[in-house]
C-alpha cells in the first residue's frame, strides 16, 4: 500500500492546524491591550457596518480622515484633535475595515468610501464640512467634493499618493494576491506575516518618519491592534489594497473641483514635490506647503508645525 499520499494529507492537516493557532495567538496578542477601545466611541450604522468615530469640540465642523495603509485608524491625528477643538467641531473616524470599525468579507474600493463619507457627512454630522485627509484616501474625498460639492467646504490633503501609481488599476498578478490572502488559514497565515510588528516598526523607521527618535512604542502598538482587531476579517481591506482595487484615476474630477485645497507634504516624503506639482497642474489653484524634516506622518511626527499650518488655512 502507498502510503505517501496519506501522509501527505497528514502533514498538510498538521501544517494548516499550525498556520490556523500561530494566527490566533498573535492576533490575541497584538489586541490584548485594548488600546482603541474608551469611552469617546461613537458608532454610526451604515450599510456595510458600523463606523466608529469621535466627536469633540464646538464650532465648524472639521472631518479627519487617515491613510488607507496597513494598521491605519483615526489614532493617526490623536496628537492634532484636542488642539482644535477650541475652533471646530472635529469628527474622526475609522473607515470601513479599518481600526474598530466593521470589518466584513468584501471587496473594498474608492467608490464604496466615497458613498460612506458622502452619507457619513449627510446623515452625522449634517453640516457642510471641512476635510483632513491622508495618503491614499485622498481621491474619494476628491471624487466627494466633485459628486456633491454642497457638503464639502475646505480640503486639506496630507502626502497624497503620486497620480502615476493612484492610477494603476487591478492586473492578473495583483488580483491573484487579494485572492491569495482571502483564502481561509494559510491567506490568514501570510497577512500576518506580511504585516507582524516587525514590518510595521520597518514602515515607520523607513516610510512614516524621518526622525527615528520620535518613533513611541505606543505607535507601533496602536497601529498593531487596529490592523487586527476584528479577527480574521482585518485581512480583507488589506488585500484589496495590495491588490490594487482602490486605486481610481481621479484627473478629470480633480481638474473640475472648486474647493479650497491645501496639500500639506513631509519634507522628507519621496517624490513629494513632484506629486504636488502634478496635482497643480490639473488645478492650479491647489496650495502647497511642506514641514520640515518629517516623512509620511507629520501629523505624528511634528503636530505643532501641522497645527499651526491647519489653522492657518481654515482661519481659526
């Protein structure tokens, strides 16, 4: 009797048991502490599930949107909400599939959050609102205040991506890796390595800030528990980003919005002033300013130069 074939479905039983209790543990131990989780969260119930945010302050209000990178989450502005409170009423918040808010098995792209800051701003906050946003989650907000400009006042856009790459759309290899880690277990299994806390301390060391120094350990925690909090299902925004399925070629709204835009760039940030420049030349009226010696986040990285520059812009 061959019994290499049985041994063979033992040893890959074995092996996908492994993959299925190493995901557990260090899922368990990158939420253990519970950090996202206080008393200031707010839920709204939206079609494709609940959104967490806050809500501070009185006066205009003023939404904060972060990147749509790996253990991204509204902690990206926790050094910059308290200082504008005085002036604003400020709304933070995770987007779907991010930090505590829902995240169900799905493809996620720029036109789903657009529809989910459209209706968050109409039904939530109800007001016309400025927007703080990050990184890759620039275009929806572009493609909001082109759709509905009526609830969008002033934009301020934190290190976009550059066009070239915003423009790249799905191809067979990136939609193989979404499916890749979509598979039960050993999809599970990769996300984790592809996203453990030695490759998010990497992405802060090398993408996120210039000045290693300024590098807290309770970044890499916070940023740890909101790319896993959620089980299993935290891998699903994930893949739709590695597989490139929120990208959107935004040239044709961005050259017709009317809106007050600020770009705020890292000085530091790699190509910075060459994406700026393109952005101004589909809308010339875009201004732009950099803070010095900080990367991807200087709203983590140097909050008082970020501050001082959104006040400046909004008037407050």
């Amino acid at each position: 009797m061959n019994k290499k074939p049985a041994t063979a479905i033992v040893l890959s039983g074995a092996a996908a048991a492994a993959m299925h209790i190493i995901n557990r543990v260090h899922t368990s131990m990158c939420t253990a502490k519970s950090l996202l989780n206080n008393c200031e969260n707010r839920y709204y119930e939206w079609r494709f599930g609940k959104i967490r945010y806050q809500k501070k302050g009185q006066g205009a209000p003023l939404l904060l949107i972060h990147d749509l990178t790996v253990g991204s989450s509204n902690y990206e502005y926790h050094r910059l909400i308290n200082n504008l409170t005085e002036n604003h009423e400020i709304y933070s918040l995770d987007l779907l599939g991010y930090g505590l808010s829902d995240k169900p098995s799905m493809t996620y792209t720029n036109n789903m959050y657009e529809q989910l800051i459209n209706d968050f701003i109409t039904n939530v906050i109800k007001k016309r609102t400025s927007v703080i946003v990050s990184g890759e989650s620039v275009p929806f907000v572009i493609l909001v205040c082109h759709n509905n400009p009526e609830i969008i006042n002033k934009l301020i856009c934190i290190n976009p991506q550059n066009l070239y790459l915003q423009n790249q759309i799905p191809s067979k290899q990136t939609a193989l890796m979404k499916y890749f880690i979509e598979i039960p277990v050993l999809g599970t299994f990769a996300y984790h390595v592809l996203t453990n806390k030695w490759t998010l301390e990497k992405m802060f060391r090398e993408q996120y800030f210039y000045d290693h120094s300024k590098i807290k350990e309770k970044y890499i925690s916070n940023y740890l528990e909101a790319a896993y909090d959620g089980g299993y299902n935290s891998k699903y925004a994930f893949a739709s980003y590695v597989g490139k399925y929120m990208n959107l070629n935004i040239l044709r709204e961005l050259k017709d919005i009317n809106n007050s835009i600020l770009i705020i760039g890292g000085e530091k940030e790699e190509d910075i002033k060459n994406t700026v420049d393109n952005y101004k030349y589909y809308n010339a009226a875009i201004e732009d300013v950099y803070i010095p010696n900080t990367k991807h986040l200087p709203q983590l990285e140097a909050p008082d130069e970020m501050l001082e520059q959104i006040r400046v812009f909004l008037g407050a």
